[in-house]
C-alpha cells in the first residue's frame, strides 16, 4: 500500500521509526513534516533557536493564513501519490485541515496518539473525521469510548529493534554513559522534582536542554544537555546500573514508549507502576516497578550491588521486546484494524485494571 504519514521526522521519531518500519515491511511511504523542524544535533544555542522558532510557529499558526499555507503544503504533499491509508501521529491536524484532506483523498484516515492526556491540548483529534484513533493508554480508550461513536482502540507503544538493541560498549562509551541511574527523555517540572530526590547517587539524565523558564537548579549536575537517539540512546541504557522511568503522572493505566526502549535496548528497568504493565511485562522478571519514592529508593539500594540478577532481568525484557512489542508488529495490528475487522491491541479488563490499582494502593 501506499501510506500517508504526518507528523515529526527527527532522528528517533515517533512518526520515523513508523514510516521506516512500514518500508521495510514492503510499503510505500509519503511523508508530511508538520511545524517547524527539529534539530537533534548542534549546539545549545542551535537548540534554543530551534525552541523560539517553534515557539513562533505556534503563535503564527493561530492565524488564517499561515493555516491555510499549511494546508497547501499538505494537499500538494497528498497529491503525489493514491493513498491507500494516512497515519497522523499527534493532534497535528485542524478540523478545517482535516476536511481539505478529505476532499482530496478516499481512504481511511486514522490518528495514533504517542502521549498523555496532559499532552491533548486543544484535542483537535475530537473534532475532526477520523476514521479511527489509536492511543496507547487504556484509560482514555476506556473513557472516550463510553461517549464517543468514533472508533477507538488501544496501541501501545513499542521499539525499534533496529535501534533500540543492545550494543558494544568502549571504555570511552563507559566513560561517557556509564553511571548508576540513568534516563532520557523530555524534562518538564515533574521530572525535575522527581529526580531532586535522587542527589544521592550518580545520575545522568539525557535529553535536550530544559525549558528557559525551568528551576533546575537541584538537578543542575546530572544534567547532560545532549539528545540521545538511536544507537546512543542504547548505550545510555546499557552503560547505566539501572534506569529509572517515571511516568507522568498523566500516564493513568498506559505506559511511555521509553519502557519499550529500555527493554529492546537490553537495559535494567525500574518503572513506575501501572495497572497496564502487567500485560506487556512480567514483573520482577522483566521489570522492576515502584510505587513510591520510598519504594524506589528501596529497591535502588537493594538492585545496585546486584549485577547478575540485573542482567538476568534485563536480558528477559530484552526477549520479550523484541518478540511482541515491536513497530513491525503494531502496525500489523493497525492495518488489520483499519482494513481487516481488528480491534486493536487487546484490551485489558477494565474491572482487573481498577482492581489491580486499588489493590496496590
């Protein structure tokens, strides 16, 4: 088929490691860059400029004109081939965006949202045509599918093994990501406060450079101000004791991609707990979960003298991973949703999600 893909194309990209893994499965692949292009390598400053222009963008698109030059860039985008299917990979499309699309195309177009509810915004998504729309929280396919007619399904996310693998290590990767608590990702209020309280260890945290607006002062020295992708991002993983995922707490049921990551990569995982890991991981055999800051600090005492039970784990998770939680396997999943009678990845029960989490309080 031929595909329709919209959404951000940066190394280690939610839409990329999409619209990679539908070529190497045999598909035609059209892409769509929305707003403005993120840059992954340069300086800070490259990177700050980067915020400010996005930053100017949004503000920009507020107006008619620069939503309609968008729009025109889109359809043009839309014309170069039939599509067979369009895959929007955030609340990238407006309403009046969406009807232009529908106009110049006939088949199925279909959202699959990669983050929390803290992250719908103006939730243009509930607004538009869509066709169906995939997200990867039960918690919210549980709640709008009580008042929605839109079809709605559960698709968690996954890894890339072509990425997120284990890998070599030098002593100079040693040097640079070796640690005893690692992780990467976006750095928000939440993460910063969570991470606070960890001073007494050896912490780095890989990601770009936090927000100006941002206190980061008691988390200054674990700061690596450097965007990990790819192969890096799995030697961060590999090279750290352990690496610490804190969800948002918006992550209500669901978990973030960086779970799938940590374990294709072969990384040693402590987790916040959800209801909904117990269907994608096997606790305490390919994960460890938390439930407290107590908790964790816990379990971080009790794991970090403990190589070979870490590794054992690790080497699990790394299994499981790559067996069913891969982007090879949930786009099977959508195209059989979208063109062949699926529902989605299998629901939990929502009576053993609420039990689970009421029990564990």
């Amino acid at each position: 088929m031929t595909l329709l893909i919209i959404g951000k194309f940066y190394a280690d990209a939610f839409a990329l490691h999409i619209a990679e893994t539908l070529e190497a499965m045999g598909h035609e692949v059209v892409r769509f860059e929305s707003g403005v292009k993120y840059k992954t390598k340069g300086s800070v400053l490259s990177k700050r400029w980067t915020q400010v222009k996005s930053t100017v963008y949004e503000l920009a698109k507020q107006s008619q004109i620069a939503q309609r030059s968008e729009t025109r860039q889109l359809l043009s985008v839309a014309r170069r081939r039939a599509i067979d299917l369009t895959i929007v990979c955030h609340d990238f499309l407006r309403p009046a965006q969406m009807r232009s699309l529908r106009k110049e195309i006939r088949s199925p177009v279909v959202l699959w949202f990669p983050d929390a509810m803290a992250n719908f915004h103006r939730t243009f998504f509930l607004n538009s045509d869509y066709d169906a729309l995939f997200f990867k929280d039960p918690y919210i396919v549980y709640r709008l599918n009580q008042t929605l007619s839109t079809p709605i399904y559960y698709l968690p996310e996954c890894c890339n093994p072509r990425y997120h693998k284990p890998c070599e290590l030098s002593p100079r990767d040693w040097e640079t990501y070796g640690c005893e608590i690692a992780t990467a990702g976006n750095l928000y209020p939440y993460r910063g406060a969570f991470f606070s309280q960890l001073n007494g260890y050896e912490v780095k945290i890989w990601g770009s450079p936090p927000p100006l607006w941002m206190d980061v002062r008691l988390i200054a020295p674990m700061l690596q101000k450097k965007y990990v992708a790819n192969e890096e991002k799995s030697k961060a993983f590999r090279a750290a004791k352990i690496v610490v995922n804190n969800l948002h707490p918006a992550e209500v049921w669901g978990v973030n991609a960086r779970a799938f990551e940590i374990a294709g990569a072969g990384g040693f995982q402590l987790i916040d707990w959800r209801p909904g890991i117990e269907q994608l991981f096997r606790e305490d055999e390919e994960l460890v979960t938390f439930s407290s800051m107590k908790d964790l600090k816990n379990k971080i005492e009790y794991y970090l003298p403990l190589e070979r039970e870490r590794t054992e784990i690790a080497r699990r998770a790394q299994k499981r991973s790559h067996l069913e939680h891969t982007y090879e396997k949930r786009m099977e999943v959508l195209l059989r949703t979208v063109f062949g009678g699926g529902k989605g990845f299998l629901m939990p029960e929502v009576s053993y999600l609420v039990h689970r989490e009421l029990e564990r309080v």
